[in-house]
C-alpha cells in the first residue's frame, strides 16, 4: 500500500513526515539516558556499583511512572476536550529536554538531584510519547495502522542510532582528551537534549490537530476532565465498561511493557554487571539493538496488515521468551548477541503493534484520553517491571540472570491474556460508543 492510500483523507505526506518525525526525535532519550549510556552510569558511578544500585535507578523510574499514572488520563481528557493537543506536547518536549540537559551539569556526589531530574525528564517524556500517539487514528486510514504506526517507530530507532551514535563518537574520544570513557557520559546528554530539540522542531510547529473544539457540559464524557487526576483515571474506567476488548489490550499491555521496560531501563546494567561489558562495547550493543528494532518496527508493520494485529503480537511475545530464556541461560558473548538482536526485532514490533491496536479499539473523540490510559499502563508496567527486577537482585545478593528469568513470566501472562482479544468485536464496540457520544452532544 503507498503512503498516499494509507492516510485518512485530507492527511497530507508533510502531516505524515511531521508526525513521524517526533518518533525520530524522542527516541534518542530513551536510546541514550534510560537504555544504553546513563542507566549504567547511575548505576556504576552514581552509586558507586553499590548492590541496592540497581533497586535506586529502578525506583528513580517507578517515582516517574506514579506520576505519570496519576496526570496522563486527566492532561488526555484536558487536550481532547479543548483540542489543545499541540500545547501538551510542545510544554511536554521542552521540559524533557531541558531537564535532560541539565543532567549533564550533575556530578556523581549529587545523586538525589540527579534522580529528581530523571524523574522530571522521564515524567514528560511519556506525556509526549503518549500525546502523539493519539494523532495516529487521525492520520491513517483503519486498515493501515500497523504499517503507518511501524513506519513512525522505524524511524525513531533510526533517530536514537543518530544519537546513540554522536554519543558514541564523543566517549571514544575520551582518551584523547585525557578523559575516561565515564568522565565523558555526562556529555552525551547535551548531544541527546540536542537532538531531540532540534528534530522536534518540525513536528511541533507544523503538526495541527483535526477537527473542531468541544465545549460546554454536552461534550460527552471527556467534559468531566476537570475533575481531579484519580477521579478522571475512575471515569475512563469506568465509561470503557463496554470496551471489553479494550480493556484485556491494557492489561496485556501493562504485562507485557512490564518485560520491556526491564530491557530498556536495564539492558545496559545487565550486559556491564553479567557480561562485563566496557561503556564502549555497551553503546556499540545498543546501537545493533536499534538497527534491529528498526527492521522489526518496519517489517512487522506490513505484517500485521496482513496477518492481523493479535498474531502479529502473539508472535513477537513469543519472540520476548525467547529472548528472555537466550539471555539468563547463555554465558557465552555471542549468545547474549543473538538475544539483544532479537530482542531489538520483537521490541520494535510489539510497541508498534500495541500502538496502532489501540488505535482500532479506542472510540473517536477521546483518542488522546485513551492513549493516556495506555501511557498509564505502560507506567503500571515501568514500575513493576524493573521494580521486580531490581528487588529480585537485591534479595538474591546480585543474581541478575534469575532477575531475567522471572521477568520473562510477564511475556506468558501476555499472551494469555492476548489470545481473548477480538479486534473486530472491540473495533464494533469503539464505533457504537463514538456514534452514542455524538447522539448524545446532539
């Protein structure tokens, strides 16, 4: 299918670019601060390799994940209600860039305020990760979800190889300006808010939202978003009774963003405290994860417009345990490879496949409301993920191969609960909801 016929009417190329652009953007973050450079630095010379190192950096994440669980779904109802979409995204980038930047300036003696601005920076992160999620219904067509939501996360991983690699060069030049490659991590951040800035930049000035305001006391359900955070989290719930095939996505996608937020948050600490990996070799193992990811986002997005978006996930959970098993069994350098690959191919697609299913089951109107609850799935996940990681280590004295072990089970509750998804029935439901809300504005 070509671009042109993959996109809702009305929908340009530009629009599309501009969208998609933002995936370029952001990715570098989650690339270099969360996954493969700043993780390992928190943890090797934040805490100074201490055994609780791994518990802090995850409960640094899990603080950002409660708070996004308590906001995301009112800022949703908040930017649908009164189509202020681009406003949430625009406060959302700049303030993730900023704190971002400012971690470059945090020295390995200033471990709390260190931790607060991961914090900020990863609160604002998923705000802007899930407000432009929610533009994607707006901009392809139903059939075409998969390759439209795949080509946006293929080239994301392409922006976090830009600047995983910009990174890399800066730590291999460390020696010669008589640094370490520790000494030069700090660095990277400024090349990481950098690039996300400037590469943002498009989509926040040219991306435009579709269609009118909604106001006053008839505007459906999402006029209740001035109530407080929780209250909101209780509607949405409460108002998705008849979304029943919506609701198993969200508790599937909590299982199964759980594991991967264990590989994102921990895949660099893994591979230097099992594998002994240096901070070079790591970077370098993250950027083929990437290339990978991005074969998996793209290629899988054609294939779940195929063969369906629900085999499409049951085969990259599949994916998930294997990579799970591959890399608490394997001892050897060139096993640990072939698990980071594989796991950069089933991550790419899964994402993708998560995002553009919940694109089909979620009703019209409240697209960013719902993505919002997505986003507070994925927090339920960024907390129990690497929580139960970080404890597992812990508790069994620095046993992380046990620690994968375990967070494979979240990959098989997944797929437990995946096999009772009908897209076709949710997708029915989404449009009889939708249809009742505007019966009832009228």
């Amino acid at each position: 299918m070509a671009l042109r016929d993959a996109l809702q009417p009305g929908v340009s190329r530009r629009a599309f670019f501009f969208w998609a652009l933002y995936d370029f953007a952001n990715s570098g973050y989650t690339t270099v601060v969360l996954t493969a450079v700043y993780s390992a630095y928190f943890v090797g010379v934040m805490t100074a390799g201490a055994s609780w190192g791994s518990l802090v950096w995850s409960s640094t994440l899990a603080v950002s994940s409660v708070l996004v669980m308590l906001t995301m779904p009112a800022l949703g109802a908040w930017a649908d209600r009164y189509r202020r979409r681009g406003i949430l995204l625009r406060v959302s980038t700049a303030s993730c860039v900023a704190s971002t930047a400012a971690l470059a300036w945090v020295g390995p003696e200033m471990l709390g305020l260190a931790a607060l601005l991961v914090v900020v920076s990863s609160y604002f992160f998923t705000v802007g990760e899930s407000t432009i999620a929610a533009y994607l219904p707006e901009i392809a067509r139903p059939q075409a979800l998969g390759r439209v939501s795949g080509w946006g996360w293929g080239l994301g991983y392409f922006g976090g190889m830009l600047t995983l690699g910009l990174s890399l060069v800066w730590v291999l030049g460390a020696s010669a300006r008589g640094e370490t490659a520790a000494q030069a991590v700090p660095f990277t951040l400024l090349i990481t808010a950098g690039v996300f800035g400037a590469a943002a930049l498009p989509t926040l000035l040219g991306l435009h939202e579709r269609g009118g305001a909604t106001s006053g006391p008839s505007a459906g359900p999402a006029a209740a978003s001035d109530r407080s955070a929780l209250a909101r989290l209780r509607q949405t719930w409460r108002s998705s009774g008849r979304l029943v095939d919506l609701r198993r996505l969200l508790v599937a996608g909590a299982l199964y963003q759980a594991g991967i937020s264990v590989v994102i948050a921990l895949a660099a600490v893994y591979a230097q405290q099992v594998m002994a990996f240096t901070e070079v070799q790591t970077m370098i193992l993250i950027f083929a994860v990437n290339v990978s990811a991005a074969c998996g986002a793209l290629s899988f997005g054609h294939l779940q417009d195929r063969i369906g978006h629900r085999r499409a996930l049951t085969l990259t959970l599949w994916g998930w345990v294997l990579v799970t098993v591959l890399a608490a069994s394997g001892t050897s350098v060139g096993v640990f490879w072939l698990a980071a690959s594989l796991a950069g191919l089933c991550m790419g697609s899964s994402q993708s496949a998560g995002r553009a299913m919940l694109g089909l089951l979620a009703p019209a109107g409240r697209l960013t409301e719902y993505y919002g609850f997505w986003a507070f799935a994925g927090r339920v996940a960024a907390i129990a993920g690497p929580m139960t990681y970080g404890l597992v280590t812990w508790l069994s004295g620095g046993q992380h191969r046990l620690a994968l072990m375990i967070t494979g089970l979240f990959f098989v509750a997944a797929l437990i609960v995946v096999r009772h998804i009908d897209l076709e029935r949710g997708a029915q439901a989404a449009y009889e909801l939708s249809s009742d809300n505007e019966t009832a504005i009228r």
